[in-house]
C-alpha cells in the first residue's frame, strides 16, 4: 500500500475514528485504526465490537492495500507533522511515513485481524439538517441513563414519523424530549433505541460541520452518515417505556420565570444543598406572585432566594434534585419559560413559553 495526502486531512481523519478505538488485552488490534486505500479511495477505520467509526479521506492511491497501525501513537505522530504532503507506504507490516524532513516507522499488525464493521445496504430513513439534529442531541442525551442496570433506558430513543424525529431520554428521574423536522423521511413509522455513548460520538463528528446526515437503520444496527464519516452502532434491544402515558396532561400551577435569573438563584442555593442528595425545596405562593427557594445544611448552613414570577393555579411545595433542574433549564432555548407543577409530590415540567417541540420533566424528591 501506498497513499500520498496532506498531513491536514490525514490528522482529522485519524482524529475522527479515534474515538471508537477499543481496550481489550485479548484483541489488541482494537487499540489500531485500519487504513485502506482501494479503488482510488483512502479509508480510515476504528471500532470498539459496540461502535465504528470511517472517514473517507482525501487524497492519492498510489498502491492497493491495508494496513492497522496504533490509533494513539499515529495521531500524535501525524499531528506533530509539518503541514505538507504526507506519504504513507506498507512493507511487511511496516508503515513508513514521509513528511518534509522527517521519516518514521511504525510496527502494524496485518488489516485481516481487524474486525469488521458491518455493513448496512438499504434506504435510509430520515434525512436531517446537522445543525438541527446537534441542537436536538444537546437537549435530550444528558438525560439518558448512565449504567447497564436498565439497557432499555441506557440510550436515546429515535422516533421517524410524518416529517419529524423526536428523540427522548431518561433516566427515571427526568426525562427530555424534543421533536425536529426532517429533510426527507421514508413513508413508515420506524424506531428505535441508540446507545448513549454512539449520540455522544455523533454529537462530537457533528463538531465538525457535517451539513446534513442520513439514518440507515437494518436489523439491529444503525449507520449515520455525515458528509465524510461514517457511523455504524448496535441498537440496545429491548422496549423502550411508553413515557408518552404517564406525561401529565393537566398541572396544578404554571410558573412564568426568568430562565438565567432562576439558574442563578438555584445555583447560589444549591451551594447549601445536602452533597448526597442534592435537595432543593421550592414554595410557590400565588398571593406574592414568587417563588421561595430554599436549601438547608446541618454542616454548612441554609440559604433562601426569592424570585417574582407570572403566577397561575395553586400554591405548591415541592422538593427537587438542584443539579437535575439546572441540566434542565440549561437545555431550554428560551430566556423565559414556564415551568408546571402537579402538587406537592408531582413532576415538574419546563419548557420554553413559545416553544412546543421540546419538553424537560423532573420528578421531585420523596420526603
């Protein structure tokens, strides 16, 4: 194998898939990325057996071949590189690599132990602006749950329908949705649920500017496309819970708030929250038109902020999880939002005054 392209396009392409690279003692050419030059075309590959990750980069073939190379050692080589043409050649497992004045080797291990990344031939199933489907990410998968206790939750849940894909997170104790316009979908309903750590990845290739993405979804695998890189995952199996059944369809009081002038007040209260748990008691008093905020430490002390607000419905004491309430505001577009409240020991909702397509719920701490 030979290839020649700039040391610019080579760095991002290895930076791109780096990321999927994987840890295994029993497969160290998971720790490699593969470079493939066929039919013209370069290729850089990583894969962690859970997700991978190609770049088509630019540039000349001027011998077929393969070859997996150490993912961190060549990036940092790469990217030390003076910006100039890079040439790239395999002899018996050895990559020699040309820029300028500088010459180095580097021990490969043959393209035939690296796993393959399946491959998905069929139509996609939506067509969506980048820019847009980032947005909706940053708003939904901070919610998603952490560990494998509940796989079903442990991801986003992809729903293509009539023009939109709404996306949804969870973790049983707030929930994010947001619903977005596509480009072009397919005629079917189609869903499904994706591993939080693959929307994370997205949303970091996304960074790079990509300017619109296609889903392809077959069996239980998912490929994205955006522009130059390809992203292929396994879909969590399992049925995602029916969030839809249990969203309140009436709330007891609506809140009229200031979004930055509420995180501020959270935050400054929060200072004297219980580390555990986080604690973060709200009163709202529709006679003063406020709300109270409060929190109480026996280590630290206590702090109270009071906030005017539009007021309509019942006054309410409820208990709320400081963190979850800054997470979610800060997911909300909008400066001034509402925030519903069901009682006492209901979920709270907030969501932007004029927007409809995105929703945060949080359920409150039991006392």
């Amino acid at each position: 194998m030979k290839i020649v392209c700039t040391q610019e396009n080579l760095a991002r392409g290895i930076s791109l898939v780096s990321k999927s690279i994987g840890k295994d003692a029993n497969l160290p050419v998971l720790a490699n990325v593969l470079v493939e030059a066929k039919k013209g075309t370069i290729k850089i590959a990583a894969t962690n057996l859970e997700i991978g990750t190609i770049c088509l980069v630019r540039g000349k073939v001027e011998q077929e071949g393969s070859i997996t190379i150490p993912a961190q050692l060549l990036l940092n080589y790469i990217s030390s590189l003076p910006r100039n043409n890079v040439s790239v050649s395999v002899e018996n497992n050895v990559v020699k690599i040309n820029c300028g004045s500088y010459s180095g080797e580097i021990n490969g291990i043959s393209a035939s132990e690296f796993p393959l990344i399946p491959k998905i031939d069929c139509e996609p199933f939506c067509d969506i602006k980048a820019d847009l489907l980032k947005e909706a990410l940053n708003k939904v998968v901070f919610a998603a749950a952490r560990d494998e206790m509940r796989p079903e939750i442990s991801g986003v849940f992809l729903n293509s329908k009539d023009g939109k894909l709404r996306l949804a997170a969870t973790d049983s104790y707030r929930l994010g949705e947001v619903t977005t316009s596509l480009l072009k979908g397919n005629n079917k309903e189609t869903e499904m649920v994706v591993p939080v750590t693959t929307m994370q990845e997205l949303s970091r290739i996304l960074d790079e500017g990509a300017s619109s993405i296609k889903m392809f979804m077959m069996e239980n695998q998912i490929k994205i496309v955006a522009d130059d890189v390809i992203l292929v995952s396994r879909l969590i199996e399992g049925q995602y819970p029916d969030y839809l059944k249990i969203i309140p369809k009436d709330f007891t009081t609506i809140l009229e708030i200031h979004k930055s002038d509420f995180i501020k007040a959270i935050k400054t209260t929060s200072l004297f929250s219980k580390t555990d748990t986080n604690e973060l008691k709200l009163k709202a008093s529709s006679l003063k038109k406020e709300i109270e905020l409060s929190a109480e430490s026996g280590q630290v002390g206590k702090n109270i902020a009071k906030l005017a607000c539009g007021y309509d419905g019942k006054d309410v004491s409820v208990v709320f999880n400081s963190k979850y309430l800054i997470e979610g505001l800060n997911s909300i577009s909008s400066e001034v939002i509402l925030m519903k409240l069901l009682g006492d020991s209901g979920p709270g909702m907030i969501l932007g005054k004029e927007v409809k397509e995105h929703f945060y719920i949080v359920m409150p701490i039991k006392k």
